[in-house]
C-alpha cells in the first residue's frame, strides 16, 4: 500500500446528471452508475494541493499542483466510489509518476485557477489548446433547488462513501484503485454562473438531452491522504 500526505487548498465536485442508460454504455461492465432519484452522477473533481509527500517525509519537501478527473458515480463488486474516466494535471511530476509510481495515468494540461475568497474561476486546456473544464462560482449556503440532492448534507455523504476512484490499466483488465481519507469531511455548495465539461459535452457518447448541470461543492483547507488500494484492483462482473 503506497500513501501520499498532504493540503486540500480546494476541491471543486461540478456535478451533472445523467440518463442512467447511456451513462450504462458509457463505463466498462464491472460497473454500474449509482443513482440518484433515478439519474445517473457524473461530472469532474478539480482540485489543488500543497505540501505533497509520501506519508512520513517532512512537509519541506512537499509539492502543490492542479489537477481534475472526470468521474461517474459507481457501484462494482468492491461496493460504491467512482470510475475515472480521465486525469489531468499541471505536474509534470504526476504525469511521469501516475500508473508507474503511483495508481492513475495523468494528461498534462494548463490550469489557470483564481481564487479570491468564496470566488473561484478554473478553465483547463490540453496539449492542443482544446478547453478541457470551465467553471466559474461562488460559495454560498444552500444547492440550487434544482438539484436531485435534498440538501447540502446529502451530497456530502453521497461522496463521502463514494471515496474510493478506479481507473482502467492500459492494455489491460485490471483496475486500478485510490482512496481519499481526510481528518475532516465539510462541503459548501456553489452557485456557478459557467460551467463545460469536454468530456460530457461529447454528443458522440452522451446525445442531446442526457446530460444536465446538477449542482456543484467545495471541498477547503483539508488535511487529506490518497492511499493506493492493490488489493481493490480485481474486479468482476
């Protein structure tokens, strides 16, 4: 078990919802989406770190990055967490230790991240200038009405059991696995005044109509560990 340390300055969960059955054809048959009043969850984790480490190691040596991950909401024969879909960060250190060194192959994309207060705007463009994530929004105390959450505490717990992300190997038919433990567990709501995700805009793969913006939370200032789970790799159907 490898177990990295370090701060969560922010972690932004921008949620859609999303017709189950084509969020079904979407994932590899070891899993299947979790819903939610009938709807399947997706959407992207964005988040930015300091003071990384490997678990034991002085906090002088630790690194900060931006990184994001399109992600489903699951459910597999290991129980429930989310399946990866794609990894994106601004170090190069993650793009050369992710799927050697450490669970999860990351992409190298630019981050522009601002943060001012309860303010924050973060775009995300790739190696060919394509936009990646755009969101701009502001915390505030309640989700939108719209929501397929009731409130604000069962999103939190919809996520907090949902710990565990599985990602595909390349060129192979395991899984790989990272859970996220913190010390403490708070999530403020967003109100979000833009928001793209590539990856659901996609009509390719999700038609017109199937997918809607749900909601968005924040995650601030946590102390947080990522702990690679070899033994959740072998999944069956």
């Amino acid at each position: 078990m490898k177990e990295v340390t370090g701060i969560i300055d922010h972690r932004i969960l921008l949620n859609f919802r999303v017709d189950p059955t084509i969020m079904k054809n979407n994932l590899p048959p070891e899993f299947t989406p979790q819903l939610v009043e009938g709807h399947a969850i997706g959407g992207i984790c964005q988040v930015s770190l300091s003071e990384m480490r490997a678990k034991g190691m002085p906090s002088l040596i630790g690194t900060g990055s931006h990184n994001a991950a399109h992600r489903i909401a699951v459910t597999s024969s290991q129980g429930e967490g989310v399946y990866v879909t794609r990894r994106d960060t601004d170090s190069w250190l993650n793009t050369f230790s992710g799927g050697r060194v450490f669970p999860g192959v990351y992409s190298k994309a630019e981050f522009d991240v601002k943060v001012s207060g309860d303010n924050y705007s973060v775009t995300i463009i790739d190696k060919d200038n394509k936009s990646l994530m755009a969101i701009k929004a502001t915390v505030v105390e309640d989700l939108p009405t719209e929501s397929v959450f009731k409130n604000t505490k069962e999103v939190s717990d919809f996520f907090r059991t949902g710990n565990i992300g599985w990602s595909s190997r390349k060129n192979s038919t395991q899984f790989d696995a990272i859970e996220l433990t913190t010390v403490e567990w708070n999530m403020e709501p967003l109100i979000v005044s833009e928001s793209f995700s590539a990856y659901f805009s996609d009509t390719s793969m999700f038609p017109k109509g199937s997918v809607e913006f749900d909601s968005a939370m924040i995650m601030r200032n946590l102390k947080h560990s990522w702990v690679s789970r070899d033994n959740l790799c072998e999944l069956c159907c």
